[in-house]
C-alpha cells in the first residue's frame, strides 16, 4: 500500500510528518504532493488535508479528506457551508475535533473519525540550558490574532526589561510597528527541529489565543508542545484550554482580558503545574482516530 497526501500550498502542517513517520515504521511507502500534483500517483490511497478541492473523485484510489480546522472571518460559516457542498465524495473523513466536525456539518453517512492534534517525541522535557528569553511565542501573526495587544504590554515599563520572542511568519507587519522596542524580537520562519531547542532557552511561553470562535474551540498545538517540554505556561482564558484542563489538569498563568496581570512578579510567583503528555503523543492520536481500522478493512491483510 502506498498512501499519497495531498495539501494545500501551506508551510506548517506538522501532521504530515507524523504521519509519514508513523506509516513509514509500518513498511508502509507515503508520498507528499500539492494540489493537483497527484493526478499522475500510483499511489492507493489519497489522503487530502482540505481545504476547498472540488476536483472530481479519484477513480481505483481509496480516499481519505481530513478537515484540520474550521474556517475563519471572514465569512467563516459561508466558507464552512461550501466546503460541505463543493467538495466531493471520500471513503472516509478525519475532523481536527468535534467543534471542527459539527462546523463543516457534513451529514451523508461517509465513517468519520477524530483525530485531534499530536505532539512529536522530540517535545520532551530537556536538561537545563542558559535562558536567552523571557518569554516565547510560536505559532501565528496574523492580523486575526491580535497580537499587537499583548505586545504593547512589553512596551510599558512593568515589561520594558524583559524579552520576547516571537516565531512565526507574515511578521513584517507587527515588526514594523513595534522597531523601536529591542526586547520584541521576531524570527521566523524556522524548521520544527529548531522548535524545542528555542523553547528550552526561554522561561517562559505564551500561549495567546482570541476568546471567540473558532479560534476558541480549536486544538493549541504549540499549547501542547510547551506542555510537553514542562515550559511554565502564561495563557489567555477561553474555551479549549477551560476543557483541557477539566481533563488533563496541569497550572497555567492566565491572564485577565484587559492583560492587567501581565507582570514579571506575578508571572514569576505562581505555582506551575504540568499536565500528563502521554495520551497526546502522535501514534496514539492516529491509532485513537478509527482510519487505521478503515485502511485495514480497505485492505486486507495490511497489519499496523
């Protein structure tokens, strides 16, 4: 069996080398294509992380569509709707969680399953290493994230000495506005081998994400990763993270809306805790998401 993934153009999508990961010790041979690069595979099954792809069905392929998040502003539930209708027929469907699932609202009894988002081997607890930064941010800039919110805080004197790093990319925006301010500092983009070598240099990470949806409702990856690495975490309050830690416990740093907590003091003092990472390791999110069961019955004989 050799199984194709087919995306669209998008620099950061750490599923894919999990999963090559993960088949691949398996014996089993994976490619990776953009749209439309897979017309001309060999390959026996057709794993499309969607976006909107109304190409028509893929003849003799198994296919599979994974929807890894909901859409955004805006437009969010317009762009939600046509990505129901447009997009063809699979075999089987994969959701990010079940938010995402009831946002796409598919309702034509193709299997589904949930995968949720993993976190590679290589986020683990590392020994102690010279701290270079205060704080860390990784993950997106974009404009929906309002991070200039929580940057103006590093202008004012309370933060004025303490440093923070930001990881990502489309930062030039944000880096023009605050040039000025030296303990800002933007670097990106990067590759995800570089990742846990900056998180252990710093303090602490931020986790800093809009209480509105569907930015809300959707699985942090890096949340998960600073978790994995025991990174004290200073954190917005919303929805997901409410869930996460009625599940899996652990301490963070939340912050208030209007950031008035955000001090070096308070940061320092509180009591972190960590949750237990094991469950959210990749090859137990696969194994837990039902397509492993839907490939064996599409081949027989086929063992993982």
């Amino acid at each position: 069996m050799k199984i194709a993934f087919v995306h669209p153009k998008r620099a950061f999508l750490p599923e894919l080398a999990a999963y090559q990961s993960f088949f691949e010790s398996k014996n089993i041979e994976t490619v990776i294509y953009q749209y439309g690069e897979e017309k001309s595979s060999d390959a026996d099954v057709f794993w499309f992380m969607m976006g909107i792809y109304p190409g028509a069905a893929a003849r003799g392929k198994k296919v599979i569509h994974e929807y890894s998040s909901s859409s955004i502003p805006p437009y969010r539930r317009l762009k939600d709707l046509i990505k129901s209708k447009l997009n063809p027929r699979p075999h089987f469907r994969l959701y990010h969680n079940e938010y995402v699932m009831k946002q796409i609202r598919h309702r034509d009894g193709i299997p589904w399953g949930i995968r949720d988002q993993g976190v590679s081997g290589d986020f683990k607890p590392l020994p102690a290493a010279e701290k270079q930064y205060d704080i860390i941010y990784i993950g997106s800039l974009s404009p929906e994230r309002r991070m200039d919110r929580l940057l103006r805080a590093f202008q004012h004197p309370v933060l004025k000495d303490r440093t923070i790093l930001l990881l990502g990319q489309d930062y030039e925006r944000l880096a023009r506005e605050f040039s000025s301010d030296q303990n800002i500092i933007f670097r990106g983009p990067i590759s995800r081998e570089e990742i846990p070598g900056y998180l252990s240099h710093a303090r602490f990470a931020v986790n800093y994400i809009p209480d509105r949806e569907p930015f809300n409702a959707q699985t942090s990856t890096k949340f998960l990763e600073y978790a994995a690495m025991q990174i004290p975490i200073v954190s917005t309050e919303y929805y997901w993270l409410s869930r996460f830690r009625e599940k899996y416990g652990g301490k963070y740093f939340l912050l208030t809306e209007d950031l008035s907590n955000l001090n070096w003091s308070q940061v320092n003092a509180f009591n972190y805790e960590f949750p237990d990472m094991k469950s959210w390791r990749w090859e137990q999110r696969i194994r837990s998401s039902g397509v492993i069961e839907f490939l064996q019955a599409a081949f027989p004989g086929i063992t993982f």
